[in-house]
C-alpha cells in the first residue's frame, strides 16, 4: 500500500503553520470534544454518488470513522490479514502514508458486523494514536513515524464481536477504556512517551462505546459508561469520582458534554422494561428454525432467523449448535440492561444515580449510534431510521420522526450550520434535519451511497467527509 514518492512528497507538509492551525479540526470519535459538531462550517446538504463529490479513493476495509490531521484524514483498516493506520490529502484524496501495526493474533471479530479495525484514531495536532482490540496503542507523528507503543493482548470481548472503543487524547495524556473479559480496565498513558499514568481496574466486562471528556468545577473527568453502572474518574489520578448504576448490559453509544452538564442514551437488548423489544425464548426459536427437531439449532437452521449473522457469537463453544443452556446464558447477561436517556448535572461524588440525574426517559434509544446535543436538543436515532427529539434542559419530547432511510444506524449524527446528518448503515443514505426546529424539518434526502457506512463522518473545510465499506468522499459545495 505504501507509495515512497508520495510519502517524500508530503513528508514536510505537517511542518507548516497552516497545517498546525487546521489540525484539530475534527481530532477524534465525534470530532471536537466528542460532540460530533463542528459549527462553523458549511458542508453541503445535498449530496449523493454524483453530487457534489470533490473526490472519491478507495480504501481498505475498515470500521474506525475518520479524523482530520493538518492537511490529512487519517483512518485505520485491516488489509491482507494486516492491521493499518492510513493518512489521506485532503486536497485531493491521494494516499500520503500508511503504516502496519503488528499484531502477533488477531481478536475475534464478527465478520458481518465487526472489524478487527473499528477504533478510531485520535490526535492533538502533534501526536496520532491508533488503537487495535488485537495488539494495544500505537503514536504516530504526522508523518507516519511511529514515537511508541503500548502492546496488550487480543481483546477478548463479549461472545467475541470485536472492540468498538476509541482512544481520547485530553491535556496530555492519552486515555483508553478497555472493557473485555480478560482483565478489563481504564487506562491514561503520557502522549509523549507512552508511560504509564494511572491504571485502574474495572468490573464491567462488556462495552463497545468511547468514554466522554467533562470538564467540572471539580477538575476534568473521564465519564466510562460500562455492565451495570457509568463512572467518572478523575483525570489526573484515575480516582473514582461518581458512578450512576443502571445501563445497558452492551453499551455501545457514548455519552457527551455540554454547556455544563452530561447527557447519555443508549439501548441494548435485554431490559425486561422494555415493552417494544422482549428477546425472545429459546423455545420461540426452536418452534421457527428447528427443523430436524433435535432440540439445537444448527448454523444452517439459524439461517431461518433474525439471528443468522450472530450464529457464531452466541455459540458460546463453538461446537457448531446452540443450545438452550448458551441461549439463557446471553438472555441472563442481557437481561441486567437498563436502557435509557437522561442529562446530569456536575458536583457529585460517590453514588449519584438519584441525586444528580436531572430527567430520565427511555423512549426512542439509539442501539450503535450515540446521540447529539445540538441547539437546545439532544437528538438520537433508533434502529428503523427513528429520530426522537428532547429537551436539552427539560428532558420533555418535543418530536419523533420516521426517516426514509429505515434499517439499522452505526454512524452517530454530526451537526454543522444548522443542520445534522444522519446516515443510514445498509446503503449510506444520509438523510439531512434542521437542527433546533420545533417540528422534524427534512432539509434533504439524499440518493444511497450504494455501500454500508457505520462510520461517523467527520467535518473540516466546508467538507464531509465519509468512510463507507469500501470508499472515501469529501462532499463539499466548493469548487
């Protein structure tokens, strides 16, 4: 993959003023303090195949969403067995550098869903840091030169999906939540060497989501939603500050900050609250699939259920058969969720889940994507293309609405110039909303990128930015 002359080329290019004042653009999950806005600019709102394409590269599969360094976009991908952090021109889309992370064995992964390179990367505008479930942390500098890397073992992750967390670089020290089975733990890590600065065990086993940055009158805090309960640590001692109990038992979204206070929705299957969605017996699934009637479902017979492309997850042995005793082994797991949407408020300590949480509602939650705080709302999208619209302040429900673009959504919403983008996982629909609009204000609905998109886009330049299966576009007005 490496192009030697264009590395030469652009090897000096991160040197520039103009690069460094550019380069924090949108520098990790979500963008700008993870908020997934970037406010200022004006990327268009139609877009589509053929429509207001700068330009459009190939690249390697691929999970992580993209970031802007300087004058690249950087994302990670997994090529020929191999594992790769990759840098783009955002002039034009020409590969600048790649470089391989080697990983001695790689995590299990679900190969319809998952990618052993699902991370994004994060940057301080000096430092690029790229985490893989399968090896551990590696900084790069803007040239693709690495400084360090902090090696662990394959991640071992809930009925072996694969990892979905993403690093954090804040006031410099770069932060990984690590939430698997084999010795699960928070991490901070000095940027500019990699050495150790806290280390902090945790009990939650299972999560896929990135950890949010808060910044309080009671110093800066890393909020770590998890099995069971979300914490905030405290960023210069790893202390426990806070923890709020009651979260989904697979928390895949992420929660955010804003104008001082902590919002979080997220939904996993399994809360026997939850009147729309009830996993379903054992039983339901024998009487539907098992059609040699042995009392097992095989990989063939689960081809007949919503199930098919999770066969191998749930086959706790790997013997080829689910059993009824592996099946009530993920219903009890699952069933410790407690799904739901609510904002906080800073100043807690010890258990705060009944006095610091300001509303709480638990209709219309995102599964992957995580929501979006955007002009007095904080929005979400539901499996089925489901926008709802809250409240910031209140927590009341001011709309929901059905999208076109129905089916499952991985990629959160981002926001820029009034108005949010939510783009649909099967075929990369982008569908564009008014942001702040007291009523559902459909500003565009755009033509199906033709490929599955579960990564966030990202914003920079009057620019979208997107990563589908197999490509990457910057969508912009400007020509």
């Amino acid at each position: 993959m490496r192009n030697l002359s264009v590395i030469l080329l652009f090897a000096f290019s991160a040197l520039n003023a103009s690069a460094e004042d550019k380069s924090l653009a949108w520098p990790q999950f979500r963008g700008p303090n993870g908020s997934g806005i970037a406010e200022d600019q004006k990327p268009p709102t139609e877009l589509g195949p053929e429509k207001n394409v700068k330009w459009k590269v190939a690249v390697p599969s691929g999970m992580s969403s993209p970031i802007i360094v300087g004058d690249k976009v950087v994302v990670t991908s997994f090529d020929d067995n191999k594992l790769y952090t990759v840098a783009f021109n955002r002039a034009d889309g020409s590969e600048v550098w790649d470089v391989n992370a080697p990983a001695e064995k790689l995590e299990s992964f679900n190969k319809a869903f998952g990618s052993p390179a699902a991370s994004t990367c994060a940057t301080d505008g000096k430092h690029i840091v790229s985490y893989f479930g399968s090896c551990g942390l590696f900084c790069y500098d803007t040239n693709g030169e690495e400084l360090w890397r902090h090696e662990m073992p394959p991640a071992e992750t809930l009925a072996g999906f694969g990892t979905g967390t993403s690093p954090l670089i804040v006031d410099g020290a770069v932060v990984l939540q690590r939430d698997v089975s084999n010795d699960p733990k928070i991490i901070a890590l000095d940027i500019n060497n990699g050495f150790a600065l806290w280390e902090k065990s945790r009990e939650s086993k299972s999560s896929f989501c990135t950890p949010a940055v808060w910044k309080t009158t009671a110093g800066t805090q890393i909020v770590a939603p998890g099995y069971g309960k979300m914490i905030g640590y405290n960023l210069k001692s790893g202390a426990e500050d806070w923890f709020v109990e009651g979260m989904p038992a697979s928390c895949c979204a992420s929660p955010v900050a804003a104008d001082g206070n902590l919002y979080f929705a997220a939904w996993s299957p399994g809360d026997p609250d939850d009147k729309d969605f009830k996993m379903p017996t054992f039983d339901d699934i024998l009487k539907d699939a098992d059609t040699d009637h042995d009392g097992v479902l095989s990989k063939e017979e689960s081809l007949k259920t919503p199930f098919k492309d999770l066969f191998d997850n749930n086959d706790l042995n790997h013997d080829g058969k689910l059993t009824r005793d592996e099946w009530d082994t993920l219903v009890k797991y699952s069933s410790a969720s407690r799904n739901s949407a609510f904002a906080m408020k800073p100043g807690g300590t010890g258990d705060v889940t009944k006095t610091s949480v300001l509303w709480k509602q638990t209709k219309g939650l995102p599964y992957v994507s995580s929501a979006i705080l955007y002009r007095g709302q904080y929005l979400m999208v539901k499996d089925g293309g489901l926008i709802t619209a809250y409240d910031a302040k209140t927590g009341e429900q001011l709309y929901q609405k059905r999208l076109d673009a129905t089916g499952s959504y991985y990629a959160s919403p981002v926001a820029a110039n009034g108005n949010i983008y939510f783009t649909a996982l099967d075929d990369g629909t982008i569908t564009v909303l008014e942001g702040g609009a007291p009523k559902p204000h459909v500003v565009a609905k755009n033509p199906p990128l033709g490929e599955r998109t579960g990564a966030t886009p990202a914003i920079a330049d009057n620019t979208l930015y997107v990563r589908t299966a197999g490509h990457l576009y910057a969508f912009t007005n400007e020509k």
